[in-house]
C-alpha cells in the first residue's frame, strides 16, 4: 500500500487526472483505498474536500467504489507543506493489486520484500530515455 500525492498547477483538478486512477482500479492495476483533494490557495489558505464533492468528477470516479476515510487533516497538512501557493494535490492512498499477487507468490516460496526506493522524477526520466535508446539499438541490431 502507498500514499502518493499527485501535485497539480491551479486550484482545480484536471478531470483526465482523475480519469486516468479510474481507469487504473478498473483495469485491476491499483484498489483505491481512499483519496482527498488538497487545495492551497494563492494566499497559502489550505482547504481539503472528496472526490465525490465535485460533479465534474463523476463519470470518472463512478466505478471506483467506495473508500474508506484514512487520510486525514494531519495528511493534508504535510501534502500542503509540497504545494506552491495556487496549486492543489491529489492525494491517493491505494494498494497495488499487481504487487499483492507477486508478494504472495514470493511468500509462499519463502522470500519477501527486503526494501523499496523511491527514485527522483528526473532520474525516472532518465532511466525512460536509456531504456528506449537501448529498446533501439536492439531493434538494429535485429534488423
């Protein structure tokens, strides 16, 4: 299970952004535990609200089941303290259904999870782009 915080500029979501964790939990990739909108105002104001608040998410958010409500004030209050003044967060709390299946898998031949890493956005995209330049070079090499 993991907690991210999808930062986002102005102080509305984008409904694409919350499309795409829909598509996710249907796709049976992630289950939504809980989420909550984090909002800091360009006066630094923080306020925080549920996805079903806004109308304008409902299509996206139809099929994405209940939540139960973990993520609290103190959870919005450290995701404020990321944001730039105008900007507003998502904050996801979900499980990642893909990883479950293999944990058991690696638990029933005696192994476990020895350690995570977050790694940089930019170091991911750097990764991306050695990843498609050798994705590349293999394809020549074939060819």
């Amino acid at each position: 299970m993991e907690c991210v915080v999808l930062a986002f500029p102005g102080e509305r979501l984008k409904v694409a952004a919350v499309t795409a964790v829909g598509e996710l939990r249907r796709a049976g990739q992630v289950r939504l535990i809980d989420s909550l909108v984090v909002v800091k105002s360009v006066t630094g104001e923080v306020s925080t609200s549920e996805l079903v608040e806004y109308e304008e998410y409902d299509e996206a958010t139809v099929e994405i089941g209940p939540e139960v409500n973990l993520l609290g004030p103190e959870d919005a209050a450290e995701a404020a303290e990321t944001l730039e003044p105008g900007s507003c967060a998502l904050m996801l709390l979900v499980e990642h259904v893909w990883a479950a299946r293999a944990a058991e898998a690696m638990r029933e031949a005696g192994g476990r999870v020895a350690g995570r890493v977050g790694i940089a956005p930019d170091l991911v995209e750097e990764a991306r782009h050695a990843y498609r330049e050798a994705v590349a070079a293999a394809a020549v090499g074939r060819g």
